[in-house]
C-alpha cells in the first residue's frame, strides 16, 4: 500500500476552496457572465474535488470512480470557460439557444462515450492503476488510475484546445486596444486559464510524470480572485467598448448598472485631475466632485437628452448632455452610456443668427418705410419741378436723397457689426474721444475728455461707437434749448459733451435737452427716432458694438440734466 501525506491533497482542497468560493461569490452578484462563470468554478471544484478523492482512495474501484468523476467536470470546463469570455465581451450572440445547443452536442457525445466506455473503449483502453512518484515538487508518491487514450480523448482535447484558443485570442486583442482596466483584467483571465491548460499539454506529451492540472487550477483561483477583487472582473465588464472612440471629441463615459464608472474617454476625464486607473470603478460623486448639484440630478436617471450650462476652466459653456441606456440580449440594462457634447460654438452661432435674422427684418422694415417716405418726397419733388420748374423742388429732392444714402450707409454699418469682426487692443480714451469728435459735424458743440483711461476694444469700432454718440448728442442738443447756460471750453458753443471713466467702464454725457424716462427703455431699438432728420439707427449701432464687446450700455440724466450713456464690462 502506497502512503499518501497530506501535502499534495491539501494543496489541491486549498484551489478547490478557491474555486467553490468564486462559484458563490459570481452567483449571488447576477453580473453579465456570471452564469457560466459560476458553472465554471463548479467544474473545476468538481475536478480538484474529484482528484484528491483520487490520491486518497484505498481501493482501485474508488480510484477507478473519481478519476470518471474528474472527466465529468473536464468535458464542461472549456465550454463554460468559453461561454464566459463571450459573455464578457459583450458577444451576445454566443448565448443564442440554437449556438448553445450546438456547443452542448460536444459535451453530450463524451457524456455518452463515458457512459458505454467499457463496452465500445472509445475514450480510453482498459484502465489500470499506476503508482506515481511526484518528485522534486512534493517528494511525496500517490495511485491513480491510467490508461491509454482513444479516439474520443483526442477529439475532446481538439475541441477544448479550440474552444481555448479562440476565446484567448478575443482576449488578447481586448489587451491590446482596451483601456487600461480591461487590459489588466483580460491578463487576469487570461493567466488564470493559460497555467492548467500547459500544465495538461505537459501531461499529454508525457513532459510531467503526473497530470499537474488540477493543481494549476489552483492558480486559476489566484489569479481570478485578484481579478474579481483588484479589477473588479465581471462588475466592469466592457459592455460598451465599441462604442466608445478614444478619439472624439465628445466626453464619453460608460457606467454599469450601479452607477460605477465603466469607461470614460480623455475628453472626459478633462473634467477631472484623477487619471484613467483612478476613476475607473468609482462612482460619478468620487470623480466629478465639482458637479455634485449635475450628479444629484442625474442619479437614477438612464434614458434622457437635455442641454445644460456649466462653469468649466472658468468659462460658462453649454453642453448637450445624452443618456443612452446599453441592455443586454434579454433587454434588461446593464449599464448606462453617457455622451456630453460641447455645443458652446454651436449656441453662439445660433444667436448670431438670430442676431442677423433680426437685421434683416430691421432691414426690411427700413427698406420699406423709412426709405419709402424719402423717396415719396423727392419722386413729388421732381413732378413739382417738372410742372413749375422751381429749383427749390431740386434742393428739396437732393435732401432726400441725402437722407436716403444716410439710412443706407447705417443700415450697412449696422449689418458689418458683429464679434467675428472685431480685433481688441489697448485703447486711449482720450484719443479716440478726439479722433471721433473731428469726424462728426459738431458745429460749435465742445467736448471735454475728462480722464485718462485705457479701454480693450476694436479701435475703429470704438471710434464708429462714439461717433454715433456725439452725432446724436450734436443734432438733439442742437435742435432744442439746453438744460444749463451755456459753457465755454475747447471752442465754446452752447452745446457741451463729457466722456469720462466709471469703475469698470466709460460714459458719454451732454447737457442737452436729455431723454425721457418712458423712451429710456426703447432708444436702442432701430427705428427709433424723435426727430424728423434721424434715421432712428445710430443708438441701435451704439448697442451693437457695445454687444460684440461684451459691454452694457445704458442711458439716464447727467449731471447738467441732459443724457448720460454708460458704457460697462459685463
């Protein structure tokens, strides 16, 4: 009678402890795979279980029992094992029932040939009890049962091997192209399924003098332990690998069913300071800590499309946020796609749009009533002329033509006025103040620049801006009495305009006749006019620019009671 220690089989009831474990651990989470990954720990506890029932039995025909145990479970590990690599990928289509019968014939057909082994010898030839001596590895020596294997061994250890290859293969290109956490888990699969099946092609080429699977197996359970615990094998599976493009410009990120991250792509981890292997597997509260308010209203939340405006690096920008559901082949969800898409250019090009459309009524409405009345008096004037042959009617004619070329030449200007257009420096105050002074008929109107001050604008646009309000400050101050006596400075005249700085600003102010408090809320609006000369377009272009500046522009009374316009950062 042979002894046995207790070395060799207390190894392989340790890989069997391991495996049970994983079996129960894997079934009572109900994760995508987890059916045949729990099916395939129970195979292989049956296997361990099976061999140190085989070293440990006293009799050949309980030798003879466990070793036909142990083939039991080997026919259902590659399948299972297979089923489950399929299932971790996402390749649903492996869990169809018409594939899965055709994967069980396999299985089935060795069932059978074990069954009627005695009668027909096609798995192995008559069987016979051999003492084996496990060396160097144990120097221990234990009885099992050998034989010489048949046609049907082969074809089992063809299929199995296939069935191995092709899921290792699937699995080394996930290692490849996947993100970091899939790679680590696809090198844990992978390791915990390559170290039995060498161990079993040593066997098989008589390269060990024992069949060391078995206790490969036992680093199986090592290897997908540290996999289910480290990496979270079978919670983070990449349910949504292809359709997320490390590329895009989009921020992408996949959650599983529990709401922990899956995948996220750089553009979304832009929002964060953590790194790919930090956020993967932690939940949106722990990453985005910034965005508590936009996780609270989210949570729960698997199916929705809504745009929202946030602060990032400072800047408000609007986002297209979309929330996709990702459902397995039975329909129920097992994780959620998140796509936020930066839509701040898309937002602006819109409201410029609008912005434009908006002109172009303006336009319109230009087009056909304030040209109309103009041209309504000289189309009359030139009749007139015609009948009685008054040059008055001519002079009257060419005035309004004048003012018809002075709606246009501020409608055009109004048009050109837009952000694309402008290109900010460092402005004086005080000479742009002079340069657009000198282009404005002002008559005996005086101007005081009363602080210094460097403004960031478009110079032209700045000086096109301060024009319109000197022009309108001139022809209004001008056809009315002013609101003080008149004050002599830089050239005199009853008429007098200050610009001066604010806090975060300029001002434009005259004593002229003001602005009334009801007309206050319209005087930027295109048309608008109280004069039978104005083209009711120059505050409008006031407003434009100050717009496309990022300012603000108000009226109220100055300080000599005419109109003061105020001009401040938004």
């Amino acid at each position: 009678m042979v002894v046995v220690t207790d070395v060799y089989p207390a190894l392989l009831l340790v890989a069997a402890a391991i495996s049970v474990t994983l079996c129960v651990m894997t079934w009572r989470r109900s994760v995508t795979g987890s059916v045949a990954f729990s099916l395939n720990m129970l195979a292989v506890t049956l296997w361990l279980v099976g061999h140190t029932a085989e070293v440990m039995a006293t009799s050949e025909a309980l030798i003879r029992y466990w070793a036909n145990v142990q083939w039991v479970a080997a026919i259902v590990v590659a399948p299972t094992w297979f089923l489950f690599v399929m299932a971790y990928l996402g390749k649903d289509q492996w869990l169809d029932p018409k594939r899965l019968a055709v994967l069980a014939v396999e299985p089935v057909v060795m069932l059978l040939l074990l069954a009627t082994n005695n009668q027909f010898h096609l798995l192995w030839n008559e069987p016979h009890i051999d003492t084996v001596t496990l060396g160097w590895l144990f120097g221990e020596t234990v009885t099992l049962a050998a034989a010489e294997p048949a046609v049907g061994t082969l074809a089992h250890v063809a299929f199995s091997y296939t069935l191995l290859f092709v899921g290792s293969l699937y699995l080394v290109r996930l290692a490849l192209a996947s993100a970091s956490v899939y790679r680590w888990q696809s090198a844990a699969v992978l390791l915990g399924v390559s170290v039995p099946w060498v161990a079993s092609a040593a066997a098989l080429s008589d390269a060990t003098s024992i069949d060391l699977t078995p206790v490969a197996f036992s680093v199986t359970g090592v290897a997908l332990s540290f996999g289910l615990i480290r990496y979270r094998l079978l919670d983070l599976v990449p349910v949504a690998r292809d359709a997320v493009v490390e590329n895009l410009n989009d921020s992408v990120i996949v959650f599983d069913r529990h709401g922990r991250i899956v995948d996220v792509n750089d553009a979304a981890l832009a929002f964060t300071d953590l790194d790919e292997p930090d956020v993967i597997g932690a939940s949106a509260a722990e990453v985005f800590t910034e965005y508590t308010d936009l996780i609270e209203r989210y949570r729960g939340v698997a199916d929705m499309r809504e745009e929202i405006a946030i602060e990032h690096e400072g800047v408000e920008r609007h986002y297209e946020v979309d929330l996709t559901p990702i459902t397995g082949r039975d329909g129920s969800r097992v994780g959620t796609l998140t796509v936020c898409r930066d839509i701040t250019e898309r937002r602006r090009r819109e409201r410029e749009l609008e912005r434009k459309n908006n002109q172009l009524e303006r336009f319109a409405s230009v087009v056909s009533h304030d040209l109309r009345n103009p041209l309504q008096v000289a189309t009359g004037n030139v009749e007139l002329a015609r009948e009685t042959g008054s040059d008055d009617r001519l002079d009257r004619v060419e005035d309004a033509l004048d003012r018809m070329d002075q709606i246009i030449d501020d409608m055009l200007e109004l048009t050109r006025v837009d952000g694309d257009s402008i290109e900010t420096s460092a402005v004086n105050i005080d000479s742009v103040s002079n340069a657009a002074w000198r282009n404005v008929a002002t008559g005996d109107a005086a101007l005081t620049v009363e602080a210094e001050a460097v403004v960031e604008a478009d110079r032209d646009r700045l000086v096109q801006l301060l024009e319109n309000l000197f022009r309108n400050a001139v022809e209004h101050g001008s056809s009315g009495e002013t609101s003080e006596p008149a004050v002599e400075a830089d050239g005199g005249g009853s008429l007098r305009v200050w610009v001066g700085t604010t806090e975060n600003g300029f001002f434009v102010a005259d004593n002229g006749p003001g602005i009334p408090v009801t007309e206050r809320d319209t005087v930027f609006e295109a048309g608008h006019t109280t004069g039978s000369d104005g083209t009711g377009l120059g505050l409008s272009i006031v407003s434009q620019i100050a717009n496309v500046h990022g300012w603000d522009v108000s009226v109220d009374e100055s300080r000599a009671g005419g109109a003061r316009f105020e001009l401040t950062e938004r």
